[in-house]
C-alpha cells in the first residue's frame, strides 16, 4: 500500500515568511527610492525657482503684477522640508501628489545650510537708485549675480543628493542579494525593482543636469516640430521652453526648417550635422551654429536632436553689460547715464571751438492718469511710442534719453539755424496729439524747456539740472507748453 506523502507545515510556513518578507522589501525598497528620485527631481527645480523670483521681483519694480514674496517664502519652506524631512509637492501628477522626505544627513545638511544664507542674502539685496541710473543697473547685476550662486549650491546639493540615493540603493541591493540566496524568486523580484528604481534616479538626475546646462536642446518630431526644449530656449532665442512645444522649427528660427531639411538631404542619415540658423536678437539676427543628430531609429525619441550654444564669447556679453549700464531697459534709449557723458565731452569740446550744446528736457503730463485708467502695459506702450517719436525727430548725432518715470532729455550740437525755443516747440508738437498703443488710444500732454549751454560752463549735472527746473517750473503754470531756459536760480538752504 502507497503511503501519502509526508506534509512539512513548518517548512510550508517558513517559505510563506520569505515571500512575504521578499515582497514587502522589494515594495518598500521600490517607495523608498522612488521618494528619493523625485525628491532629487523637486530640489533641482529650485534653481529655476530662484531665477522666477528675480524676474517676479523686477517685474514688481516696474509695476507689473507679480508676487515675489510667495515664490521666496516658497523656497524657504522647501528648504526646511528638506533639512527636518516632511513632504513636498511633487513636480509630477496633481498638486495633490505628495513627496516624503527624509531629514538631511551629515553630508549634504551643510549645502542647504549654504542655500538658505544665500536666500537670506538675495532676500536682503535691494534695488539702488532710480530705473535707468547706474547705481539702478549696479544692484540689478548685483542680484542677478546672486542668484547665480545660489542656483550653482542647489546644482551641488541635488548631485549630493543624487550620491546619498545611489548609496542607498547599494545596501539595498546587497540585502536584496542576500535574500535572493534565501529566495531565489523573491530576491529577483527586489533586484529587478530596485534596478528599475536605479533607473529613476540616474533620470531624475539627468533632468537636473538638463535643467541647469546653458546650451539649448530641443527635440523634432519627423515634421520638424519642437516636442521637447530644455530652458536654455530663455538665453538663446528669448523664449520659455513651454511656449515652443508643437510649434515648428521655422517659426522659431528664421528658414531653420528649410535649412535643415537641405542639411538631412545632403547628408542623409548621417548622425551628426553642424549647421548655421538665423536667430533673432533684438532689432536684428545673428549668426548661431547648431549641432543636429538623426535618433529617428531611435524608438524614445523617433525624430531629430537639435542643441545650439550661445558662443557670443566673454567680450560680447561684456558688452552687453557695458550698453545695459547705458540703456533705459523700457524704451531702449540712452539713460541719465549715457546723458552725462555726452553732455560732459560736448562741454568739454566748446574750449577747442566746439558750438555749445543745447539740452532739452521733456515731461508728460498727467501720466501717472493714463497709467492708472489703462493699465501699466498702455502706459509702457505710450513711453516708447514718445520715445520712438522724438528719436524720429532728433538729429542722427543727438542723444535721446529717458531718465524718469515719464521725463526725457535730448542733448544736440548747438551749430543749428534753430532757436532753443523754437526746438521746443518743434517737439512739443512732434509728441502732442493722439498715440495709440494697441486698441487704446491717449491724448498726450507735455511740457518741453530748451537751454543751451553758457560757453564757460563745464559741468554736465548742473546744465542738466538747470534744464529739468526750468521745465518743472513750466509745469507749474499749467503745462502742454514749450519755452527757452536762460538762466535759472535754484534754492538754496542758507
């Protein structure tokens, strides 16, 4: 007679544990990386944060609607989380999406220690002088250079980061080793989690990379349309990275989908291209080499890879600081700045036979009305359209400034037929009237003071100074007027 094969409840029983133990680990392990992923993901996004609180905050300065302080007090609550752990919202899925973190350990505590004393010093930054003035332009570069900084610590701490999540998945796969010796099922399960989980954060950790390189890439779908941009978009073409998905390359780049359609014809499927787009800048185009690379075998991207650099070189950008110092960033006329440094070499050239410069001060009226009715936008709109009219009227050889709120200053040669008053008036009528700025039109006012300069004087500041008292005391008999200045007597303290 067969005898019934001996059950083993004890053995039944401990294989049950291993799998279930196996299971709960390999899950854990999956919740806990996956965590340390996204957390990787959401601290490599306060670098773009600092950057939108500095634009918040000059947007602020020029009375645009913004709320700086939120973002700011944003940052600090992301950096506490990440010191004493707790949960931030996750940059994918809903805002209802959750992230738990894990209080800071010893090595990368001392970054976000650095990273909030750089928010405390950005914070404590402020903004000198009056827009257009050179201390003005000073503090701005002075803020922006700040908050490089402080995106260079968040760079650092997300990689540090990056470092403590990969030690972390070591020891959990040297345990999940170990229980796979015990359990060979259970064990391959939690290696292969954990490895998927690997993956997440070494993605999250090229989101990060992506997210502070200064180049811009961009990825074309086989119609050439843009289905991904990293923000170097901002530096290179003036555009947030969002604002170009779906559009086609030729809208963005001046025939940059001809020219890269005769590229791809050219060279067919070669993988990497170099060629030359136009990209606007400014007023004008400039010349910018762009690398392209054929992935449409490739089944993640099945389309073209595009990066470009911004290769203006040291020189150039310090140019462009240089014409920033010099430029009112509104209208793009010359500041009080630049006015003074005309006006003190055209001072200075009436000793070797110079004509004597004349200097004329203009003021709207009543702007601060149309500000308030329209809306800042119009009342930005009216400020160039009056700087776009006098540049329009003045010599090529004058200087045409903005260096208030709604006051201007034109300085020209003074070897002209014209009288200083009748140049008054001439731009008084050339600025009066209607100017239309969008659908709203708005009647403009102003009083405009012409003064030439005495043949012994030197000093531009108070030529200057001269000219804008006289105006304001043009402005005090009723305004919409135009007049000469000879001499005008400041009040003094005694």
């Amino acid at each position: 007679m067969s005898q019934a094969p001996r059950r083993h409840p004890v053995a039944a029983l401990v294989l049950a544990a291993f799998l279930v133990v196996g299971f709960v680990f390999g899950t854990a392990a999956l919740h806990a990386a996956r965590d340390r992923a996204a957390g990787v993901a959401v601290f490599a996004a306060q670098a773009s944060h600092v950057d939108r609180y500095v634009q918040e905050l000059l947007l602020e300065d020029l009375g645009q609607p913004a709320s700086p302080e939120a973002l700011l007090q944003d940052l600090y609550a992301t950096v506490a989380v990440f010191l004493d752990g707790g949960e931030v919202r996750s940059l994918q899925g809903s805002s209802d999406v959750r992230v738990s973190v894990r209080p800071a350990q010893d090595g990368l505590r001392p970054k976000l220690v650095e990273f909030w004393s750089g928010l405390e010093l950005l914070e404590a930054t402020t903004l000198e002088g009056e827009v257009g003035d050179a201390d003005r332009a000073a503090s701005i570069q002075a803020l922006r250079v700040e908050a490089a900084l402080i995106r260079s610590v968040a760079t650092d701490a997300a990689g540090q980061m990056t470092v403590e999540a990969q030690q972390l998945l070591q020891k959990q796969l040297a345990l999940g080793a170990i229980l796979g010796l015990l359990l060979l099922g259970g064990g391959t399960a939690a290696l292969v989690r954990e490895r998927r989980v690997g993956r997440e954060v070494e993605v999250a950790r090229f989101r990060a990379i992506v997210a502070e390189a200064t180049d811009w890439i961009a990825v074309l779908d086989r119609d050439l349309r843009i289905t991904f941009s990293t923000a170097g978009s901002v530096a290179l073409l003036g555009v947030a990275p969002e604002e170009l998905l779906g559009r086609p390359l030729g809208d963005v780049i001046a025939e940059g989908d001809a020219m890269l359609r005769a590229t791809l014809r050219q060279h067919g499927e070669s993988p990497d291209q170099l060629l030359t787009l136009n990209v606007r800048d400014g007023d004008d185009w400039r010349r910018v080499a762009f690398r392209v690379a054929d992935h449409r075998r490739d089944p993640h991207i099945d389309g073209w890879v595009l990066t470009g650099r911004d290769d203006r070189g040291p020189q150039a950008l310090r140019d462009e600081l240089v014409m920033a110092v010099h430029r009112d960033e509104l209208t793009g006329l010359s500041n009080r700045v630049d006015v003074l440094r005309d006006l003190t070499v055209r001072l200075a050239q009436m000793g070797s036979g110079g004509a004597r410069p004349i200097v004329i001060a203009v003021d709207l009226d009543r702007f601060r009305d149309i500000n308030l009715r329209h809306g800042s936008v119009t009342g930005d709109g009216v400020l160039r359209r009056i700087g776009e009219a006098l540049q329009g009227w003045a010599p090529p050889t004058a200087v045409v400034a903005r260096t208030g709120d709604d006051e201007y200053v034109l300085v020209l040669d003074g070897d002209t037929s014209s009288t200083p008053g009748e140049l008054a008036e001439h731009v008084l009528r050339r600025i009066s009237g209607s100017v239309r700025v969008d659908e709203v039109v708005v009647q403009i006012r102003a009083c405009v003071v012409a003064r030439r300069a005495a043949s012994d004087e030197r000093d531009a500041a108070l030529v200057l100074q001269d000219a804008v008292a006289a105006m304001d005391a043009l402005k005090m008999t009723g305004g919409n007027a135009a007049s000469e200045a000879t001499t005008v007597e400041l009040l003094t303290d005694d």
